[in-house]
C-alpha cells in the first residue's frame, strides 16, 4: 500500500508543480498590475473604432446589431455589447477587467508552452513575467482593440495544441478547434481556409485511431465559423468575415501611386474614383456615387444606413455603401497587380516588411500627434518605452533585434527535426509545437505583409509570444552547448540539461 502510495505521489507532483507555478505568476500578474495602476496607468476605452458598431445599438439591438453588420469580425462587437448590457455606467472598468483576465490567459499559456518545450521552472515564469511588463504588452493590454484579445487566443490555441496532441482526446481537440473559430470571429486574418487546413493538419498528424475522434471535435466549432460567412453571404453577398479586404489591399497598391498616375487611371476608368479617396474617409465622402444612403434591399437601419453612429457622432464604416465600394477597390488593386507587379513588390519589402519590424509601440499613424490612443500610457511609461525600444529596435533601425529572426527560425526548424527523430515520449509534441508556433508565424508576417501597409508593428503582436519562445529556448539551449563544451576543460561540471 505505502509502494502505491509513494508512486501515485511522484506521478502527481508534477501536476501539482505545474498549478503552483501558474498560481504564481497569476498572483505576480494581478499584483504588478494593481502597482500599476497606482502608478498612473489607465485603461483606454474607445467606443468609436471602425470596427465597432454603434454603442447603442450593442447595448439595445445586440443581435440585431451583430446580424446586420458586415465590415469587421463580430467578436469585438459581441463582447462590447456584452459588457455594455452588464453595465452602461461601468463599461471601462468592465473592459479593463476583461483585458487583465485576457492577459492571466496569455501569460499562463506562455508559462505552459515554455515548460512544454522542456524550458526549467524559473527560465519558463521569468520568460512569461518579462513578457507580460514590456511596453507593447502593457499599451495594448490597456487599449480597447482586438489585438489582445486574439494574441491571447493564439497562445491558448498553441497550448491545447500541443495537450490535443500529447494526450488526444475528444475533449481536448474541442478546445483546441472551439479557440480557433472564436479567434476568427475577432481577427480575420484567421478565416475558414486557415480553420480548414488546421482540421486536415490535425487529421493527418493524429493517425487512423484518432481521426474520426478529430473531426467530430472540429464539427460545432465549424458551425459556429461557417455560419459567420454563410449569413454575410445570404445577406451581403459577401462569403467571408468582413467586407473590408479589399479596403485593406489598397494600402500596398493604388494608394502608393503617384498621385497624377492615380489621378489618369481614374480618368480613363482603369480604377475607379474610390481610389482618389482614403480608406478612412467614413461615407459621407461617398455621397456623390449613390442616389440615397438607403438601399432599398436591406433593412432601413441605422447601422447600415447612417452616415454617422447616432450616440458616438463617428463614422459608420458599416454603412452599405462600403459593401459596393469594398468589391470596388479590390477590383482595382487587382488591375495594380496585374499592371505594377514590381511596384507592389518595392512597397512589401520597403514598406509593409519595414513597418512590420519597427516598434509595436508607434503603430499607430498618428502615434506622434494627440490623436494617438496611446497619449495616457506614454505619459506614465515614456522613459520605459523608449529605453525597451532604443534596445531591441535600435540599430538597424527599425528591425533592431529582429534582424537575427531568420537565425532563430532556423535554429527552431532544425529543432523540430531533431526532436522529430527522437524516440522520447515528449519529443513528438514538442516537435508539433514548434512547427505549429513557426507556421503561424510565417503566416502572419507574410500576411501582414503581402495584404495591407500601415498598421503593421501592431499585427506582429499576434505572435509575439511565439518569437519570444522560441529565442529563449534557443538562447537556453545556445548557453547549455557552451557549458558542455566548456566542460571538457574542466571549468565546469558537465550537464546534460537544455532547459
């Protein structure tokens, strides 16, 4: 009996390790955030986004609001509407609260992914902790936009990933498929394609014994995606999460022209007269191309025939104009292609991909003005920022650091190789979860490349978490060869630890 017993407590002291340690870093979150806000620093609501519906509408006609909005995923609307019916008077404290629990979710699921990788107890919370007190973390955790809460569902979505494929369950692969169709109701970078080929992955990587467990596991979180893009069919015509795609294309092509270029396409109608006008414009710019703000084919609705969102007086960028000039501009980005193939090429690579590095911090366009949603954390944390920033994006300005990414990559490739070959239980998993993190990596820099300029340091935030993972793993295991080479001479005792 007392055998037993000691073997089901070495078995379960790890797990009970584990709890200790996000325990604690949960404990180191929530006080450096209360210090924080001692400090000075306050949450940022903004209610006027161009993804937003209109506040009043959330707070009264939510599903209305939800079915009848077109130009962004639904997410940030659903969860605006949400707090908003919790409580009006409280909305801001609501949303910082929501926002903290959404970072206790990205940082515990760094904490597990760094273990997961065999990284020690204290590099793993110190890893995760540093993550969760850099600037960009800290101005984004405190701004009411979308890239938090779906950096926070990226890294969850590793995490069950990597519990889906260590120990395949029903369970687990529902959690898994039910955070990534949740992600791209806030984020539609992460679409039905991109859902689909993570299903067909998961099919391929588990075997025959687990596939049909799998793709049952897939099926309500499909649902739930595919209804999305098969009610903005039905209603709008448009077979995807947003109307707005070709709004973003036209940042790496027509609106790069010069201007009398521009100017002379539109007169001999190669592009339309949208091209002459910013994507920011809201729809009163667009009044003299239609007959009426109402369609006559959807409902007369403010949220999609007003100029303006009655209780905000901000532009409404779901008005169903955009629907008309959306498919417009992608049109005419289509003939830039077709026409300026090189000159799309120069603006990826000395445009998008210069932005994409640059500090996450000053994404915003009007970062330098009193415009930037950022004025309230800079007056706080201004010298912190621009010491982080002089460090990691310094010298080659912009890039800084980040111009030793590809070696790092490299590194986690022939990782994952290695770790593929190895005949240790745990090899396998840790070999998935890097091919994973390098996969949405890769897509998400190529993506915030290739289709839109502008805004760019911002989406590489998504995988961030991953960058950081994998440099740490890398660097440990740099500092781990070194030890055993230096070992031969008898400086210091050889270790067979990596982590």
């Amino acid at each position: 009996m007392s055998s037993v017993s000691s073997q089901g407590s070495r078995a379960r002291a790890p797990w009970s390790e584990h709890v200790r340690d996000h325990l604690l870093l949960s404990l180191l979150l929530i006080s450096s955030r209360g210090l924080l806000y001692l400090a000075g620093l306050r949450f940022k609501l903004v209610l006027d986004w161009m993804f937003l519906a209109d506040p009043a509408d959330l707070q009264h006609h939510l599903l209305q609001s939800l079915f009848y909005f077109h130009a962004y995923p639904p997410g940030m609307n659903l969860l605006t509407g949400m707090l908003l019916k919790m409580s009006a008077t409280h909305v801001a404290g609501l949303a910082q609260f929501t926002f903290w629990a959404l970072g206790l979710v990205l940082f515990n699921s760094l904490l597990y992914l760094a273990r997961a990788l065999g990284l020690k107890r204290a590099v793993a919370l110190g890893l995760s902790l540093a993550f969760s007190l850099i600037p960009p973390t800290l101005y984004l955790e405190g701004l009411y936009i979308y890239e938090y809460p779906a950096a926070a569902l990226l890294c969850l979505a590793a995490a069950l990933f990597h519990r889906a494929i260590a120990r395949p369950t029903f369970l687990a692969w529902g959690c898994f498929f039910l955070d990534f169709a949740v992600l791209a109701w806030f984020r539609s970078t992460f679409h039905l394609f991109w859902f689909a080929a993570l299903v067909l992955g998961a099919v391929v990587l588990v075997g025959k014994p687990f596939r049909r467990q799998v793709v049952l596991a897939a099926l309500a979180p499909a649902v739930l995606l595919l209804a999305l893009y098969l009610k903005n069919y039905a209603v709008f015509g448009v077979f995807g999460a947003t109307s707005w795609g070709g709004a973003n294309l036209v940042a790496v092509t027509t609106r790069n022209l010069p201007p009398n270029v521009r100017r002379q396409w539109v007169r001999r109608e190669k592009v339309s007269p949208f091209a002459e006008i910013s994507v920011f414009a809201g729809p009163a710019a667009y009044a003299n191309f239609f007959e009426s703000p109402e369609s006559g084919t959807w409902p007369a609705l403010p949220i999609l025939d007003a100029l303006d969102r009655p209780s905000t007086g901000a532009d409404n960028f779901n008005h169903w104009w955009f629907i008309d000039i959306n498919r417009q501009r992608r049109e005419d980005s289509l003939y830039y292609l077709k026409t300026r193939p090189l000159d799309y090429l120069n603006t990826v690579f000395r445009l998008s991909l210069v932005e994409l590095f640059s500090p996450t911090t000053q994404w915003h366009p009007d970062d330098k003005g009193a415009t930037t949603p950022h004025l309230e954390h800079r007056r706080v944390l201004g010298g912190y920022e621009r010491v982080y920033n002089g460090l990691v994006h310094g010298l080659p300005a912009p890039a800084g650091l980040y111009i030793f990414l590809p070696f790092f990559c490299g590194w986690a490739v022939a990782f994952a190789r290695r770790r593929f070959k190895s005949s240790e239980p745990e090899a396998r998993p840790q070999a998935l979860l890097i091919s994973f993190c390098l996969l949405h990596m890769a897509y998400v820099l190529a993506v915030s490349c290739l289709f839109t300029a502008g805004e760019c340091a911002r989406y590489r935030y998504l995988i961030e978490p991953f960058i950081w993972l994998i440099v740490t793993r890398a660097l440990v295991s740099f500092a781990a060869w070194v030890r055993r080479r230096v070992a031969k001479f008898g400086l210091f005792p050889a270790t067979g630890a990596a982590g």
